[in-house]
C-alpha cells in the first residue's frame, strides 16, 4: 500500500509535515545563533515581571531575530525571549547583569550598536541597536551601563 506524499492538497499529511520542519528550521537556528548554548546556563525559571521591549531586532551569530525579540530588563538582570511561532530551540532567557559585557561599536557610518556578551558562553554575543542597550541600562537599576561611543 503507498501512502500519499506531503502535500497542500493533503492537509493532513502537509501540516504535521510542515510543523516539523518549521520546528527543525528554528532549532537549527537555535543552534547557530547560539541561543541553544544560552539556554543551557541562563534558562528562565518563573516569571519575568520586568520592563519590557516587544518585537525588536537583534543578531546572535549567524542568526538575524528581525521584529521578534523580546528584551525585558531589571535588577536582577536581562530576559531574551522570541515569538511564539519560533520559539522551538530558543527557550526565554533570564542572564544575571554580572554575567553580561558591554562593548560598543559602529557600523556603517552612523549606526551605532552595542554587542553583549555573556560569561558562561564567551564564545555567543548579542548585537543590537545602542537605543535599546540605553533602554535596558536605564530599566536595570543601575546594574548595567552602556560606555560611550
């Protein structure tokens, strides 16, 4: 008996088919990013209760989070989630200030971003906009400081 091959017109194979493959994507890029190697040391635990930035953009490795970053910030430190939809491999996050590093820089003429990094995975940072990095200083209570440009 052969069964019938993935496909629009076969929804019932297509969307199981579908789902996991959209899975496997967000894993993969998970692990490229690095997001995979964050989680291992810095994984939520509870709530976040935090200040909170919604659909914003940064890049960790080979990975660009465009408009699906959630950043959040406050005393006890910086919580990394994404949208629902990928969500899969990339757990939310909460990092202690002691263990993240602030290294600004600019790109492209007048660009100014910050990269973040991380103590438990020196090797993984987080590049994002010097805008949001001033944002997250000012919510962290004075635990986390963005140097001049």
């Amino acid at each position: 008996m052969d069964l019938p091959a993935p496909s629009p017109e076969n929804p019932a194979l297509f969307l199981p088919a579908f789902a996991l493959f959209w899975c496997g994507i967000c894993m993969l890029i998970s692990r490229v990013g690095g997001w995979r190697a964050l989680g291992r040391f810095y994984r939520l635990q509870g709530r976040f209760d935090g200040e909170r930035w919604y659909l914003r953009s940064g890049s960790m490795g080979l990975a660009n989070y465009n408009g699906c970053l959630t950043l959040g910030a406050d005393a006890g430190g910086l919580c990394l989630a994404v949208l629902f939809l990928f969500r899969p491999g990339h757990p939310p996050l909460l990092i202690p200030w002691r263990d993240v590093t602030v290294e600004p820089y600019r790109m492209v003429f007048l660009f100014h971003r910050v990269k973040l990094g991380f103590r438990e995975t020196p090797s993984v940072s987080l590049r994002i906009s010097r805008g949001l990095a001033d944002k997250l200083a000012g919510a962290s209570g004075g635990r986390f400081r963005v140097p001049g440009p």
